[in-house]
C-alpha cells in the first residue's frame, strides 16, 4: 500500500501538507453564518503557514471579487488560482500547483462548505490524505454546512479544527517556533 493511503488517519505531518484556502472572497465572506470565526481561523491559519513554511494554495471562483484584505494581507506573494469549477481539481491550474508541491496531505478552509470544499475534498480522497477544518469553513445556511461535513466524514474526510492543526504540525512545545505561535491560538 503506498504512503498516501498508509496516512490518511494519522497525523498531518508539516513535511507532507498544504493549506488550501478556497473562495474567501469579498462577495461570498459577507453572506456566510459565522463570519467572522471563519475569517479569524482562516487569518490563524495563514499566519501560521506563514512561520513555519508550509505551502498555501489561493483558490478563488470568478466573479466572487477579491480573496478578502485579512487573508490576502498575510500571503501577499501567493498568486491565487481564479477558476470556474466547483470542484478545485476541476482546474488545471490548480492540479498543476498542487502536482508541483508533491504534498498528498491537504488541509481544507473555506467557503461554500457543501459546494467547493466538498467537492474538492471528497474527489481529493482518492489520491490524498483529506483534512477539513470544520471552524475554517462555512455556508450561507447552517443546514448546508452540517450536512457538508457529516458527507465528508462519512466518505473518509477527517474533520478538524484550527488549533488541531495548530498543534499536530508543531508537534512539539518549548521551541522557538512554538513562543511565535501562542500568540495565534492565546
């Protein structure tokens, strides 16, 4: 059995992930419930990305404005894939940056939780260790959300949270890197 189905209930491993942040944009934040919890893990994640390497991919839907000014503000240097499927792998830009990174572990935030992350999610489970963070994703309705994440999990998704993450990817207290991040998870 190779190593990406070997991993896919274990521990995310630093070496081995990236965070994929799909259409936090300007028009679909607004209507979303939990707004502003969804933009703070979103910002919580990509700074912490930020320190300690980990590779982020920007997926964005046409029409839908901009990645929002919070997120967009910590990955400045990070050209997001603009595409019209719902679905990420859909896009040969995205497929193409992804194959480039040879990571199989992707950390999945965003926006809508029932469309895009569940559609990227649960085409990803063949090939890669999926993990859904369940405070880092909405839907305009609670319904679409719940139901969302109970189709991941039952489908072989793992769903997570943000501190989760956090802590699995440090792996460790009393490092240097550690002190930089409490101030995300304090």
């Amino acid at each position: 059995m190779n190593d990406i189905r070997e991993g896919k209930n274990r521990l995310i491993s630093k070496k081995d992930a990236v965070l994929i942040i799909i259409e936090m944009q300007e028009r679909l934040v607004a209507a979303v419930a939990d707004r502003e919890g969804v933009i703070q893990n979103n910002v919580r994640l990509a700074k912490f990305s930020k320190i300690i390497g980990l590779p982020v991919i920007l997926a964005e839907q046409f029409k839908l404005g901009d990645t929002i000014p919070e997120i967009r503000n910590e990955l400045k240097d990070i050209e997001p894939i603009v595409r019209s499927e719902f679905n990420c792998f859909g896009s040969e830009a995205f497929r193409e940056r992804l194959g480039r990174l040879k990571r199989y572990s992707l950390i999945i935030t965003g926006l809508e939780a029932h469309i895009c992350v569940a559609q990227t999610a649960l085409y990803a489970l063949s090939d890669y260790a999926v993990h859904v963070v369940g405070d880092a994703v909405s839907s305009r309705f609670a319904r679409n959300y719940e139901t969302a994440l109970n189709r991941m999990s039952r489908a072989g998704v793992t769903i997570t949270s943000t501190e989760m993450v956090i802590y699995e990817l440090l792996e460790k207290a009393g490092t240097d890197v550690f002190k930089k991040v409490l101030k995300l998870v304090k």
